[in-house]
C-alpha cells in the first residue's frame, strides 16, 4: 500500500475581542465540532498537487523543487513549505493532497489555519518529522501571513490546541475552558457574504489610526470586556454573555468592521429569541454566533436562514486540536 498520513483540526469561533487583539487586546476563541480533514498521500513527479471540493481546488499544484504555486490560492502553503525546510530541513517532497471540509471557506471559522494545520501535521510526519504543538503552531502562522498580512495567530493556535483560548499577542496563550450556560446553545450562521479577511483588517486599523485617542478608548473597552466575557462563562451566567456579545459587536460596528447584511442576520437572530449576537472574525460577510435558550435553537436556526444566510446550525464548542487519525509510514 502507498504511504500516506491523514491529519484534522478544529475551525474555530472568536467570541469576543476579533479585531482588537490585533493590536493587543484580549480575545476568547473556541475551536468548534467542525473540522478540515487533510490527507497526504507520497506520490512521484514533481508536484505536490491539491484537491479540494468544497475549496473548488482541483489538482492546482505546487511545483518542485522551486516551490511556485499553480493558482494563488494555494500560495499561503509556500510559506508553510519554506518554514518546514528552513526550521526544520524538511525538503518538499512530491504529494497528492486531498482535503475534506466540515468548515464554509473563507467564513471567518478559520479554515485556512485548520487546512494549514491539518497539512503540516500529515505532511511533517510522512517526511519523517515530529513536530512539537509549538512547533504547529508556528508552521501554520507561516501559512496564515500569506493568507491574511498580519493575523493575531488565534486561528492557527487554536486549531494546534483545540479547547477554548484567552488569547493576547505577545503572551502564552491561555487554555481555557469553555462551557455555555446551561439551557443554552450557540448558533453559527455564514452570511455567505464573501471578503477578504486582510482587506477588512487593514480598514479597521486606518480608522483606528485615524481616530487616535478614541480608537484607545474602544481597545480599552473591549479588553476589559474579554475579562468580564471571561468571569460570565466562569459563573455560567448567560443574560450577562448575551449582552456582552451585543457590546462587543457595537464595538465592532463602531470600527467598520459591519456591514448591513451582518447587521440584518443579528437582528433576525434577535427577533427569534438569542439574548445576543455578534460577528465572528473578521465582518464585513463571514459568519455571525448567537448566543440561543437551547429551546429556541430551532428558531434562531430557521430565522438567519430567511435572513439570507447560507448556513445556520447548532455547533458544540471546544473540542479536540489537531489530531493524526491515521498514518501508513
Ligand atoms: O475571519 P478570520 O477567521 O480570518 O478571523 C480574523 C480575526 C481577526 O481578529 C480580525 C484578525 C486576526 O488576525 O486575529
């Protein structure tokens, strides 16, 4: 039998600080029961060559041993090529990559870091190499600065880690535990708005520049609304977490990170009975979370769903990081 590695990883949701932590604020992310599948295969020839259904990646390659990418959208891979030769003298090896996905692309649940992730694990130890979580962590940042310019790194962490994250740039993150009040349920809905993950980043940092001492004041703000997120999910106390992801997401707005299809799908999440609803990741399109009596679920499910989102389901929070399900060496 041909030798092969399959490797998954955790999308992720940012509950409170997306944005912010860029420039040092606090965030809580948790990865999530949706996951991206990675498995590599040794192959001969020249290429290592990728598909990807849900991706619309058919056979787009990258070509050895020069390491160019066929299609830009396998570009954030050149980067994670290169630190596992230059870190770790792991030549590229010609592969066949085929990826199966739980996650929407490019819907702000990190499915660029899971893929990453999920690729440099099965990939490292078909090469013969071990790496360390903190060693995954870094080949999946070198994935995610092609994709994205300057990303915290909550994505890839999180998809290495899995569980819940405080995270703040510069410091260890924390491994946190993250349960939901009972009775309650968190619903994510993709807006099926498309955007650039690095372009509303870029915007939201110009009007922070702009706005000079304001901007401080709102970072501020939603730092020490992450410690007060924190204390409500510690204490189980969910009229405090709904209303906390309302203020988080006025923040938000108050940067430009929403837009009005956003807006329409938290109102309808609203409406339907969520005691609170936000963006998650970057805005603009992307995904929304909305914070559901478990009773109401259903109707906060069917109500984002007739306000236009692509879709809408119930996620459990905080499982497994990345994992190797299988390998044939
Ligand atoms: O939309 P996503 O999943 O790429 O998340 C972006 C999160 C930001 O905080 C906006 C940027 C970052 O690098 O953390």
């Amino acid at each position: 039998m041909g030798k092969y590695a399959v490797a998954s990883a955790p999308g992720k949701v940012i509950l409170f600080g997306e944005h912010f932590v860029v420039r040092g604020s606090k965030s809580i992310a948790s990865a999530i029961s949706l996951r991206v599948r990675v498995r590599v295969e040794r192959a001969s020839g020249d290429r290592i060559s990728v598909y990807s259904e849900r991706a619309g990646v058919r056979g787009d390659y990258i070509g050895l041993p020069d390491l160019r990418a066929s299609s830009a959208k396998l570009e954030p891979l050149l980067g994670l090529l290169g630190y596992l030769r230059e870190k770790h003298g792991l030549n590229p090896y010609p592969a066949r990559i085929s990826v199966e996905s739980d996650l929407p692309i490019g819907a702000g649940l990190g499915s660029s870091a899971a893929f990453a992730v999920a690729f440099a694990l099965a990939y490292s130890k078909l090469g013969g190499l071990d790496l360390t979580r903190e060693e995954l962590v870094e080949a999946g940042y070198a994935s995610e600065r092609i994709a994205h310019g300057r990303p915290s790194g909550i994505d890839n962490t999180i998809a290495v880690y899995g569980g819940g994250l405080l995270y703040k740039r510069g410091e260890k993150p924390r491994r946190i535990r993250i349960r939901l009040p009972k009775g309650f349920v968190l619903v994510v809905a993709d807006s099926g708005i498309p955007r650039s993950t690095r372009t509303v980043v870029e915007r939201v940092l110009d009007r922070a520049d702009r706005l000079g001492s304001i901007s401080s004041l709102i970072y501020r703000a939603a730092d020490e609304l992450a410690d007060l997120a924190l204390e409500a999910l510690e204490r189980g106390d969910a009229g405090l977490l709904g209303e906390l992801m309302d203020v988080n997401q006025g923040l938000l707005y108050a940067m430009g990170a929403s837009s009005a299809g956003l807006e329409s799908l938290l109102y309808a999440a609203r409406h339907a009975g969520a005691i609170g609803a936000k963006l998650t990741g970057a805005g603009w399109g992307g995904s929304v979370i909305a914070l559901a009596p478990a009773a109401s679920s259903e109707r906060v499910v069917r109500a984002l769903l007739r306000a236009g989102a692509r879709e809408a389901r119930v996620v459990d929070l905080g499982g497994a990081g990345a994992m190797l399900e299988d390998c044939v060496l």
